[in-house]
C-alpha cells in the first residue's frame, strides 16, 4: 500500500507540472482543459521475438507521460501549440499536419515529430465539413528515463493519443487500435522499426498485471502474479545501467534480417512456417545454415518457448521457475543473439549471485539501457544499494534503480 500511494503522488505532481507548465504559457484561458497519461514498460520475458510474430511479456510501470491542454475544432485554421518540461521556455508553434512524414533527417531534428505523428493517424477523426481545422495546445511532462530501453517514445505517443480521444470525443478506438495507430505514427513520422509491444502496453496495460502479447494475432492476455505475503513477497526492480552503445542502432536491423535469412533456409527444407514463431528446436537442428545464423534463431525459438512457460509459473508463484528462465533468457541474449554489452552483465551477474534474487535479466533492445530482476520484496532496499555500490565500483559509472508494480495503461487524470 505504501508503494501504491508513492505512484498515485506521483502521478498527481507530474499533471500538476504539466497544468503549471501550460498556464505559464497559455494564460488562464476560457477553455476546456483535459489531462491524459500513459506509462513506460518494462519487459519481464520475451526478447527480440515480436518482429518474427512472438510472445512478448512486458507491464507498464510507475513512470509515465502526461499531456496536459486544450482541444477544440475550428472553421478558420489550424494552430498547433507545444511545449515540453524537457524545453520548458521554448513553446513550439505548428500551423498544419504535413501532408507526408518528413525525412529521416527532420525527424531526428524535433521530438515534436512524435507527437504530430500521432495526431497524423487521428486526423480524419478530427474535423469534419463544417469544422475543418483545429486548435490544440499542450502541456507535455514526463518523468520516464529517456534512452533507457523504457519507452518514453511510446508514452508520449499513447499519452497524445489519448488526449485527443478525450478531448475531441472519439470513443471507436479501441487500446488495440490506439497502439496500432502510435505504432504507425514511430514507424513512419520517427522513422524508428519498432514493433507493436511498447504502444500495446501503455495503451492496454492493467493494474496489478502483465500482458502476455501475441505478437501475430495482437490479442494479449492479463497475467497476475500469486499474491504472497511476508518473507514470500516478490516485486520487480528495474536498474537503468545509464549506458548506450552506438553500435546498437546498426545491429537492429541485422538481427532482423538473419531471422529473415533463417526463416527462408528452413522454409527450403519443406517445412510449413510462416516465421521463426512457428519452427521448434527439432526443424532447426535439421536446417544447414552457419552458426551466426543458427544461434540467432535459437535465440527466438527457445525465447518464446520461455516466454510463454513463465506466464505459468508467474500465476501459480513458482518464483524459483521464473528466476531460472529469466537467467536462461539473458544468457540467451548473451551469447545467441549478441544483444549485450559489458555493463549489463555486470548488473545481471551481481543482482543474480545476490541472496533474495530470484532471476535478473537484460530488458529491452539491448547494447545498454535495463535490466529487470525478480526480488524477494523484504530484500528490495539491500539489493538497490549494493547494486549500485558495486557496479559503480566495476564500472566507475552510477545506475539508477527503482522498484515497480505492474501498472495502469493510459487514462485520463482528474487535475
């Protein structure tokens, strides 16, 4: 319950900085105000596998995006007003949609691209014939680490989506298709080839569970850990190791381009699949390819073998179980997919040798950002602090750790 009230004062201060911020811009005007919020995630299972059709497991979590404003249609013209905690001087004025997203290069130069992405996919409900414009000014306050594997970008995107449905009345749009709709707008207006997993979570995330996503179908399913009390008490710990490789935007693309690679090898031996979603360790084994290849495909088929066992051992509180393919999945990333880095592995060895602990892993793309680990709750303090002692010690860099429960999707906040 203590933790549960830490969220809600946070979630309170972050909409009254973001009311703060629009009034010192936009003045006590006569208009209708709303408040829209949606959280980062973590994943806890199921790595590198959404865009070859996977199983993903992430939970929203404790820090989120808030859009704080003023939507109305008009007859004249459109105006588009922002302004950011990050550029909290700086009011970025907008006076159309492009008819196109712009080029790679624009997209890189602005984070306002995000939000006119989204409302790109929101246009046509928007306006109609006699109110073909609209005035918008927002209010945009975020406490989500940025770059750290968390995702800021789809916070702000699903926290933007949802100020519009709020503020312009759009009820049709439905969490699947909110997600959907932010996903395009990253795709396309920022140019970055995320998968569905992290706009799916902020939009239909669920107190107290995680989502076991299917990423073919983009049905999901709501997964509750047992509930335990006392000494038997778990909770999640997410340590930001505060670093990011360079290499890591180049390999991304590689590493989907060899799961295509390994999906056509074993498609020429006669096997009926679709992509690595569907082959098993067994047709693998049977397919020539080189090793690169092979360990990458192994990498996805063993993760969603993991990924949809620890849905099982979540909900019956076999922490133990969970642990192990926690570990599995993160020597998996290690040494299959190559998706780690030196840091990372220090955080993941010393939270894993770490009494209390039940498992630690690598979250998210990977060359940096977090880890996630499964802790016994009364150990949570201990752990935080010996993590960072040490890793600032190995390393010589600091790294941030907070404790979360899985978290609300996005919502409106009464201010």
């Amino acid at each position: 319950y203590c933790l549960i009230a830490i969220i809600m004062t946070c979630d309170n201060q972050l909409a009254k900085d973001a009311k703060t911020l629009y009034h010192q811009h936009f003045g006590d005007v006569d208009e209708t105000t709303l408040c829209a919020a949606a959280p980062g995630r973590v994943n806890l299972i199921g790595e590198h596998v959404d865009y070859t059709g996977g199983f993903v497991f992430p939970m929203a979590i404790d820090y989120m995006t808030v859009v704080y404003g003023s939507g109305k249609l008009s007859s004249e013209k459109t105006s588009i007003q922002l302004v950011s905690n990050l550029f909290p001087k700086q009011v970025e004025q907008i006076q159309e949609i492009p008819s196109k997203p712009p080029s790679k290069e624009e997209a890189h130069s602005s984070w306002t691209w995000y939000v006119l992405g989204v409302i790109a996919q929101y246009l046509p409900d928007l306006t109609d014939a006699k109110m073909p414009f609209f005035e918008l000014k927002l209010a945009i306050v975020g406490n989500v680490p940025l770059g750290g594997g968390l995702s800021s970008s789809a916070s702000l995107e699903v926290a933007t989506a949802r100020f519009l449905e709020g503020a312009f009345g759009i009820s049709n749009v439905t969490e699947k298709e909110r997600a959907l709709r932010c996903q395009k707008a990253e795709n396309e207006w920022c140019h970055s080839p995320c998968g569905i997993m992290d706009q799916y979570v902020s939009s239909a995330g669920k107190e107290g569970a995680a989502l076991l996503i299917d990423c073919r179908s983009y049905e999901y399913q709501e997964v509750r850990m047992k509930e335990e009390e006392g000494s038997k008490a778990v909770t999640w710990v997410v340590t930001n190791s505060n670093v990011k490789h360079s290499i890591g935007g180049g390999e991304y693309p590689i590493r989907v381009a060899q799961c295509q690679q390994a999906t056509k090898l074993i498609q020429e031996t006669g096997a009926d699949i679709q992509s690595l979603r569907d082959v098993t360790i067994v047709m693998l084994e049977k397919t020539s390819m080189d090793d690169v290849l092979y360990r990458r495909a192994k990498h996805v088929v063993m993760e969603n073998q993991r990924t949809v066992e620890a849905k099982t051992r979540l909900e019956s509180g076999n922490w133990k179980e969970v642990g192990r393919l926690m570990n599995e999945s993160h020597s998996s990333m290690r040494d299959d997919y190559e998706v780690s880095c030196e840091e990372i592995d220090i955080l993941t060895t010393l939270a894993q040798n770490f009494e209390g602990v039940y498992g630690s892993r690598l979250t998210g793309g990977g060359f940096g950002g977090c880890t996630v680990t499964l802790v016994e709750k009364n150990r949570v303090e201990l752990l935080i602090e010996y993590l960072k002692r040490e890793y600032k010690a190995s390393t010589g860099k600091d790294c941030d750790c907070f404790e979360t429960l899985p978290r609300a999707g996005a919502r409106l906040l009464d201010v």
